[in-house]
C-alpha cells in the first residue's frame, strides 16, 4: 500500500467516498490541479478531490476572467492532470457557455470531459434555475458538483465578485438552490463567497457534502485554488486565503541565482558536462596533433 508523505494509507477516492466522510463527519480536503506537476502533488500528498476548475483561465492562462476559456482550453488540461492524478477524485469544471443553454450540448460537453479527459465528475455553477440541465448530465450517467454563492461565471450579473447571501431574501434563495441541488443528486456542492452562518445552514441541512470556499470552516470540506496556496497569483489575496507557502519567492531565488551564474561563467561547472571517453578523446588528439604538423 502506498503512502503520503506524512504516511498515510492512500486509497482511491470516489463520489462515495466523499458521501461517506460527510456522514463520518470527516472533513473532505479539495485542491484545484491544472496540470501534470500540480495533479502529482496534490494526488500524492492525499487530497481527496483534485479540481480543474476554470480559475485557470487567471492562474495558468493570463485571462481576467474565467469566462473565456473554452471547453477545448479546459480539456488540455483535464488530459495532463487525468495523468498525474491516481488516488483522487478528479473533478473537471464545465466551462461558461458549454451548459447554459442546450441540454444536448451540455451532456456532449460533459461527455467529452469524462471520455478524452479521464474526469469522474464535472461541476456546473448555479442552483434552482440549473438543476433541470444538472439532472439531464446526471441522467447520462456523469456524476455533477453544484456550485452556488459567488459564482464566477456570473460576474457581469452579479456585478463583480461579492460575498453573497448577505439579506434574508438572498439566503432564502442560497437554501432553495442548495435543497433543488440535493434533490438533484449532485455528488457535492462547491459554497463560494457566502456568510459562514449561511454555509453552516446549508451544510447543516442538506445530505449532500458541501465545499466551501470563502464560505468558514462548518463545511464538510474546504478548497483552496492550488496558485493562492503557494503565492503564485501576483496579487493581493482573498480575505478567505491563507498562504501555505511562498513558492513564488523560491522560484524567483531559483531563476535570480541561475542567471547570475551564467553571467559569471559559474554555470555549468565541469562536474554537470559530459565528457567523451578517453579513447576518443586520446583519438581527437592524435588528430588534431597531425593537423597542427601538416600546417606548419
Ligand atoms: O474554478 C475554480 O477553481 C473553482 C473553485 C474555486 C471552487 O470553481
């Protein structure tokens, strides 16, 4: 049996499990991935949930949103962490514009995420007004994670990325999304951006695990966006971030100190050349030797 680095036994995850950890009252840990590396690390450090959310269109992608990149973009990178991944449950994000509008396009679009990228769930942002297109994906047997509160697809609708569920009208709705979620059969519900009050609600009352992110800590489980974790996204933080390390300060360490050694010559010494065998070299010699002669 394989274990963590901290020597846990790792075992596979699948929506089950996670079912099962609600009910064991076992906090489920989520992880966004985006591509090989990050799918290994995540995998191997035993995160239950490995997330391909659409926040790649920032972190790995430059975009200012999430709302351009397409379900091609999002699938070149489900492929690469579908390879580093082997113990977690794999999650893949369904893109603004690929299940909005048409059932068919959402299921052919689910479809391709679960087909040519390996994912075992995808997640559909949206309650009440989604959970018709959500039970049609479910109906062709693709496992969906809801996502309500902030929800970052609706940004020009929401009119920036703001805490929701703040009045008694807006919490009202939050409960009616997640109960239309539960009932639906969603495998979790992802909680973004909402009063902890609102989330400790919502978990408390429904069946089905939430994930809260920027949602306190009575979640059934917490997600963080792998590039806030480990300070590589430029900028200032969500208040509900907490730096787990500084992986840009080392990278940067890593490329100063590399290019200050080629600048002085200090880069490669002779012990990271190769060589040639001494019977070629003594070869080259001779060679050049008796050029050097026939010159003169
Ligand atoms: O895209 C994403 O990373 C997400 C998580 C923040 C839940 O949706």
């Amino acid at each position: 049996m394989s274990l963590t680095p901290i020597g846990e036994p790792r075992r596979k995850i699948t929506t089950a499990t996670i079912r099962e950890k609600k009910l064991h009252h076992e906090p489920i840990t989520c992880l966004t991935a985006y591509d090989y590396a990050t799918a290994r690390l995540v995998d191997e450090a035993g995160i239950d949930i490995a997330l391909v959310g659409d926040s790649l269109a920032m972190t790995m992608l430059g975009y200012e949103n999430t709302l351009a990149v397409t379900v091609d973009e999002m699938l070149h990178h489900v492929k690469a962490v579908r390879r580093g991944v082997k113990d977690a449950l794999l999650i893949a994000d369904m893109p603004y514009g690929s299940y909005q509008v048409d059932p068919v396009e959402a299921i052919h679009n689910a479809t391709r995420f679960v087909k040519e990228g390996g994912a075992e769930a995808v997640k559909m942002e949206g309650g009440e007004k989604r959970v018709d297109m959500i039970r049609r994906v479910i109906d062709a047997e693709i496992p969906v994670a809801g996502h309500i509160g902030l929800t970052p697809q609706s940004v020009n609708i929401m009119g920036g990325y703001k805490v929701q569920g703040k009045t008694l009208n807006a919490i009202e709705q939050l409960m009616r999304d997640a109960v239309a979620l539960d009932r639906s059969g969603v495998a979790c519900i992802y909680l973004e951006g909402i009063p902890r009050e609102v989330a400790a609600m919502i978990t408390a009352e429904i069946e089905t695990p939430t994930i809260g992110i920027g949602a306190g800590p009575d979640c059934d489980g917490q997600v963080l966006v792998f590039h806030d974790l480990v300070n590589l996204t430029f900028g200032q933080p969500a208040k509900f971030v907490r730096r787990y390390g500084d992986a840009a300060a080392l990278m940067t360490q890593s490329i100063l100190a590399f290019k200050s050694d080629v600048v002085a010559h200090q880069f490669p010494n002779d012990a990271e050349s190769y060589h040639l065998p001494k019977e070629t070299q003594a070869a080259l010699e001779t060679v050049l030797l008796r050029k050097h002669t026939m010159r003169r």
